[in-house]
C-alpha cells in the first residue's frame, strides 16, 4: 500500500566532537515524513440504520425473517487531492451470524451478524454500494481479497480482508479520484421467532467498522 503526500525535510548536521583529536568528518541525516492524502470519510445519519419497533406478531416462527432495505449516504473527500483509495467493512459482532439467513445471492463472508440475546442470535444484514459517483462520473465498484487481484464487484460487500475500490474505466484498476459519493444499502433479516427469546425485548445491534486505506 503506498501511501504519498507531504513531504518533509530536516536536516541535521552532527558537528565534530571536541576532543584531542580533531576531525574533518561529520554526518548528514535528511529525515521525512510521507503521509497520506488527507481524505475525509463520512456517513450520513452518523452511520445509523434505524428499523424503529418490529412487533413479534409480525415474525413467522418457522422461517428467516426479511426487512426492508435501508440506504444511507458515504461520501469521501480529500480535497484537491486525488488519491487512489478503497474501503474495507469489519463485522464487530460477527460471533452472532446465522448461517445461511441472507438467503440466495450471498455468501456468507457477505453476512454481518445482529447480536444476540440470552445467546439467541437475533438474525443478520447485508450490505451493498451503490450509485457510486465523483463529480458526476459514474464509478463502477471493484473488490480483491487482501493484496490480490483486483475483479469487477457487483457491489455486495464481504467483510475484511476483502476491499473495494472502484474504477471509471474499463481496466479493472483503482481510479485516482478526489471525491467520492455513493450510498451505501443495508437489508435486515431478523431469525426465526422460535428462536428468539421474546419474552423480553430483541435489540437489532448490527456494529461495523468502515476503514478506509490509501492504495
């Protein structure tokens, strides 16, 4: 990962130390910082996905539990500056996931978990880029696992290590943007009501962490 921008430089001269004998040698250190473009990276609604009140009525007991989607905006901006960047989500409770709650389309790794309560896991979400823009260019979204090969997304986001990044072309390569618009979607899907512990209210509490890296 390269991360480039300002540049600084000191110079110290190291002067001969004084002593019996003298000396015409003395040493030069340059020393320097290089660090990234200073890119901000936010969400709207400060990065919460509100579903309000879900009476347990409206659960069927025997099967997974779908909400409606859910969209809130990202945007990054560093300035003037365009950088080559991508963005990787972490699930911060992914102890919680329920195997194969998303449903067809999705892979696990594409699973973020909802918590739980009294050990009942409460269900899972996905999440999805869309609509990604700079300066009205349309941006298509691509993806690699790690440090390999960057491929063509569909916007479906998989948990880290994977990346995505986007590219305004048709190499399936980073583009050097300075500002970044998109929205990013969210689709609940709350666990079979027979095994919740609803005598008691159910917390949806989905917790990701969205890092954005300099390529």
């Amino acid at each position: 990962m390269k991360k480039a921008v300002g540049l600084t430089v000191g110079i110290i001269c190291l002067a001969a130390s004084i002593g019996a004998q003298a000396t015409n040698v003395a040493q030069l250190v340059v020393r320097g910082t290089i660090t990234p473009t200073a890119c901000n990276l936010s969400l709207g609604g400060g990065g919460i996905i509100d579903y309000g009140t879900i009476r347990s009525g409206e659960l069927s007991q025997t099967a997974f539990n779908p909400r409606e989607e859910k969209t809130t905006s990202v945007a990054v901006n560093c300035g003037t500056t365009p950088a080559k960047f991508a963005l990787a989500l972490t699930d911060l409770q992914a102890g919680s996931k329920v195997t194969g709650i998303l449903g067809t389309g999705y892979t696990e790794a594409q699973n973020f978990g909802l918590g739980a309560v009294s050990s009942r896991r409460t269900g899972g979400y996905s999440v999805t880029l869309r609509d990604l823009r700079s300066s009205g260019v349309v941006l298509n979204p691509i993806m690699r696992v790690s440090t390999g090969a960057w491929q063509n997304s569909d916007g479906k986001v998989a948990q880290a290590p994977s990346q995505y990044s986007w590219r305004n072309g048709s190499t399936v390569t980073p583009a050097s943007i300075s500002q970044l618009t998109g929205v990013i979607a969210v689709k609940a899907v709350i666990n079979r009501a027979q095994d919740l512990d609803l005598t008691r209210d159910v917390t949806l509490d989905g917790r990701a962490t969205l890092v954005l890296s300099y390529i």
